[in-house]
C-alpha cells in the first residue's frame, strides 16, 4: 500500500441500549474525536461471554453500535470513561487496529 | 492501555441469509459463547471473491450478521459448524483479532 | 486453527453517502471484487479525527457501509479509485487483517 498514505488507528466499537447513545456520542466529543458512526437497531443477547452469569441484554432491547477511529493515544481515556458507565450499564467495547486511508489534501 | 484490563478475542462476524438467524444464534450458544450481537437488514450481492463463479446473495435477500466474541479455543469448533452450513448455505464468516474492555469488577 | 482452511483478507469498511452507494458498488465490482455487503441507514458526524476542521457529516445524513473482504493486490488500486472520490466527497475508508472461512469444497 504504496500509492495512498494510510494512518494507523484503533477501531473502537461501543454497543450499548440506544437509550444510552447521547453518552457515548458525548464521551467521544469530549475526548477530542472528531468524527463517529452510528449503526442504528440492532438486537442482541447474553453477556458477550466474559461477563459469567450476567445477562447484558434482552432480544427486545435496541441496541446501537458507535464506531470510531481514534489515535492510540485517546484509546485509554475513552475505555476509562466507558468502563464507568459500563459497570453499571450492559454493553461492551471491542478495539482493533485499522489502517484508515488519508488523502494527502488532508493534513493533521 | 495500561489502566483498562483488555481481553484478546477473536471476533466473528458471520454474515448470511437472515432466514437462517436462528441456525447462527443456536450454534454459537450451544458452543458455550453467552452473547452476541445481530446487525439486520443487511444486503449483498455476489461471492466475496473466494467462491469463484457462485453467485452467493442476490440484492433482493435480506442478510443478517451475527458478531461474536469468542475466546480463540471457541473459533475452530464454531467454524466447523459454520463450514457444514455454508456447505449448503450462502454465507461469510470473518474472523479478526479484538481487544475487548473487561472491567475489574468482572471476573471469570 | 486448523480443522478450517483460512484465507488472509483485508476487510475494507467503505462508509459514505448513501446517494454514493452505486460508485461504491461500481468501483468494487470493476476491481474484479466477486461480492460485497451493504450496511445501510447508517448515521455519523464529524471528521472522524483526521479531516481536522472539515466537517464530514451532518446528523441528518443517511450513511451506507459497504464491507467488502479482497485480496491484498487488490487494495491498493481500490484505495486510488476512493482517494479520487473522497478528494471531493465525505466519507472514510477502513483497512483491516481478517480470516475468511473457506470450505474445501471451494477452490480457487
């Protein structure tokens, strides 16, 4: 991948009750991200597996998923705040790393 | 991410007819993975690539994707029984590496 | 993971205006990409922290997803193809490592 400058970044993906979104949307304004996208209805069930004995969600909740590329420097602040509101709020937040194509038009 | 404790998982996202919802949920509870979250309304169109000359969806079906966290000694037996599936069955599944927010307060 | 054969993919998260879908669409399919996967009435705001200072979506906005898994060689002349485009459109491209499951009875 030669031709198009890519950043590497870390892919947060937060599913929580869409009654919850503003907080998430909130969470990751303040944090100094720029930029994130909502996948609206979705459903789930059970505790993702590493919460034993804990049901998350019910099949009737509706769920959103907030995904955000964010530098690895915000990636620690972000699951701080979350982890707050997730000890008393089912949900979870999956990390992964992601090469995000930047034009060069766009600096930083 | 020093402050947060993180758990690597393998993330699957299996994508197929949304008939079939329950034969996915079922197969991924019977292996022991106690949540996962459904993303509906999906559609699609063609093989992804690597079943040459088989048209997998048309733009008219309905798709689902199930995405699950799985420890990594859960991938190759949810596999297995996902490959018998998409024996007979259009349908995808990714496998990907994800960090996954675990607060203390959860054990297992 | 040994019981399955896997093959190494990259997973291209195309996330823009849903009135863009067919040049997303268009631009995979002439990259001899065989199939695709359509997320749609996705919502987003903001830059997504590298456009700084450009706002790339309004709320109100209806965003697809296109999720496409290709071969490495691929990337690059797909990401050429969306730099174009994206020099004069909101929206993002994400690269990422994933395993696809691919039954024996397929070959390539």
């Amino acid at each position: 991948m030669t031709t198009q400058k890519m950043r590497s970044l870390k892919k947060l993906e937060i599913i929580l009750d869409g009654a919850h979104l503003g907080f998430a949307t909130d969470l990751i304004e303040r944090a100094g991200v720029k930029g994130y996208t909502i996948l609206h209805n979705l459903s789930g069930k059970g505790s993702t597996g590493f919460h034993a004995g804990q049901l998350m969600f019910n099949e009737d909740d509706v769920l959103v998923m907030v995904l955000a590329a964010v530098p690895e420097d915000l990636v620690d602040p972000l699951l701080e705040g979350f982890a707050a509101f997730f000890a008393e709020h089912s949900g979870v937040v999956f990390v992964s790393d992601i090469q995000v194509m930047r034009p060069e038009k766009f600096g930083r």
